[in-house]
C-alpha cells in the first residue's frame, strides 16, 4: 500500500513538473530587432551607359576618278602619319601635267620675248601685261595639275589603325568613294548621358574648377586601368529624354580601347539627406521591393518602398519610408501583415556598423 502511494505520488510529480515547464514556455516571448533609417549626406557611385569613341576617327574617301591600282598597308595596320596607303592610277594625270608644264614653257618664252620688244618700245605696254597675265594662267594650270596627280596618292593623315577596305586593287573608285577608316586610339572620348538633377548637382560641385574624374566599367566587367576626366557637356538638353550628354577623355596607351565599343561609366553622385536602410530589412515581390513598417500600436504592415541607388548591404530609399519610421530588421520570414510583435531597437548607426557581421 506504502508502495503504491509513493507511485502515485512520483508519478503527480512528474505531472506537476511538465506542466510548469508548458507554462514557462508559453510565458516565452519572441522579440525581433526593429531600427529606422539613417538619414544622412552620403555619395554613391552610379554607372551610365556610354559610347566609345576614338579621339580621331576619319573616312579616307577618293579624291580622284581611276582605277586602284596598288594598296600598300593592311586591315588592322597601325599606319604612321604620312605613310603611303592607296595609289590610284596616275597615267592620266601625270600626262596632264606634262601638257601643263609644256604649255607654261611656251608661255614663258612668249613672255619673255614681249618683254625685250616693250623694253624696246616696240609693244605697247599692254600687250605685255596680257602676256603676263597668260603666263600667270599657264602656271595657274600647272599646279592645278600637279594637284590632281598628287591625288593618286593617299597618305595617312595622322598615325592610327586601318580598318576594313571597302575597295580591291583593280576597283574603279570616283571621286568621293570610300576607302577605309582610321582611327587615333592614343586617347578615346567617351559619350555618356546625365539626368538634369544629377548635372545640377554635377556643376554645383564642380563651381571650384577642378574636373571630375570617372572609371570605366568595360563590357567584360572589368574596371579600365585608367581613369578618365570629364572635359566637356553638351549645349543643350535633350527634351525627349531629359538628358545632357558628357564626354570624357581617357588615356589609352596600350590601345586597348577601340573605337565603337561600349561600357559603362562609373561617377560618384553626391545624395543630400539620403535615407539609408539595410537591404536585409527589405523583401522583394514580383519585382517590387517591400519593408516592414512596425507602427504605434506596435503592429508590422509591409510596405512598398522605391530604391533610389544600391550600395554594398544598404539601399537608399527614394520614397515610401520616412526617416522616423521603425521597420522590421530581422525575423522578416516569421511574421505576417498586420501582426503585433514584440522587439528591440537598436540604433541605425550601430546596425550599419555591424552589418557585415550581423546575420539573421
């Protein structure tokens, strides 16, 4: 009987127990971390798209009728200024400046002989200035012909790299029919395009003369190894889009930039009074970025926000939170709409602080 009393007795005990330990478990609450933007001046860099373009890129066009008769370079080449790239047949030209010099020898002698007779008296004096003056025409006509042959030949204008031929050797061109392109690379000009707000904020901070230096972000991803000077801005707007065209000017000494390519640009954009947030506080929907926005009453409701730039762990919020608003850092997958919690706060600047080690 003893026996069975002390089982009994154990066995509520143990009841007992358990029970107390349901309790205390329910008595447990879960708190979340809750913070509020940070509200501060802060730069960031933002990439432009843009259009590389040589320094100097020209069309090498025919300036005389003929038959090509010899091309002295090759596609690709890097010609030197000065250097011989295209002959185009010279026969008739060069018979046209033997006329030429025959007919300003003849001319020369009649001169000369006139001018002995109105030495003499012998001529009037004007018909010796009407010999002079068709001296002078004879010569006139000799250049013009020495001109026209030194056509058939096509030097490069300055040093550079040949593009692809658009004739073969035997190709009867006209005056005026392409040849080839070529391009300077020793320094590329880079077009790209700025938003009216972001070039207000350009030249105000740009009032003390110095010109802003810029990176390019080639089309592999990588960063060029020099960076760039922003020398130029377009006149005008461009009313459809709203944009302003910058150039900047990068050296390129290995030549590793062609004309023709893309990228991107990358500027660093001053932002005044900007709300920061962690991306951590942040989740996505269908494209859309939302925020947990803990109110009064101590109830989480999510919330659309719009992101005005990105930066490593943080965003900046372009509208759609307010600067003293709290909003859910952490927990974000354990709570639903309109759900009251409890949490703790912590300042933004210790969050940010700790962002690189802080983890849900």
């Amino acid at each position: 009987m003893n026996k069975t009393l002390m089982l009994a007795s154990f066995c509520a005990l143990l009841w007992c127990t358990s029970c107390s330990e349901k309790e205390e478990e329910k008595e447990e609450i879960t708190k979340f971390l809750v913070t509020t933007p940070l509200k501060k001046d802060t730069t960031i860099t933002k990439d432009y798209v843009c259009q590389i373009h040589a320094f100097r890129h020209i069309e090498l066009r025919a300036q005389q009728r003929g038959y090509l008769q010899n091309i002295y370079v090759d596609e690709g080449q890097f010609i030197k200024e000065g250097q011989m790239m295209f002959q185009i047949m010279p026969k008739l030209y060069e018979a046209e400046v033997q006329k030429a010099e025959a007919e300003a020898k003849f001319v020369s002698i009649e001169y000369r002989n006139t001018k002995r007779l109105a030495d003499s008296n012998i001529v009037a004096p004007n018909e010796l200035a009407m010999v002079n003056a068709k001296w002078d025409k004879a010569k006139a006509e000799l250049a013009l012909a020495q001109v026209h042959l030194g056509f058939t030949k096509i030097k490069a204008p300055f040093s550079g790299i040949m593009d692809h031929f658009q004739v073969r050797p035997g190709s009867l061109v006209d005056e005026g029919d392409l040849l080839t392109t070529l391009s300077d690379n020793s320094k590329m000009w880079v077009y790209f395009n700025v938003p009216e707000a972001e070039y207000l904020d350009f030249k105000a901070k740009a009032q003390d003369g110095k010109k802003m230096s810029v990176n390019l972000l080639m089309a592999n991803n990588q960063l060029f190894g020099h960076s760039g000077i922003v020398e130029t801005i377009e006149a005008d707007f461009n009313n459809e889009t709203g944009n302003i065209a910058f150039r900047a000017t990068f050296p390129n000494p290995k030549g590793l930039l062609r004309h023709g390519e893309t990228g991107n640009i990358q500027m660093v954009v001053p932002l005044r009074n900007a709300i920061i947030i962690p991306q951590k506080a942040t989740f996505e929907i269908l494209e859309k970025r939302y925020v947990y926005v803990v109110g009064k009453d101590n109830v989480v409701r999510s919330r659309e926000i719009n992101i005005a730039a990105e930066m490593p762990d943080l965003y900046v919020v372009k509208d759609g939170l307010a600067a003293d608003e709290r909003i859910l850092l952490e927990g974000i997958r354990k709570v639903h709409d309109n759900e009251k919690i409890h949490f703790d706060y912590q300042e933004p600047q210790k969050v940010l602080a700790n962002l690189k080690v802080y983890t849900e």
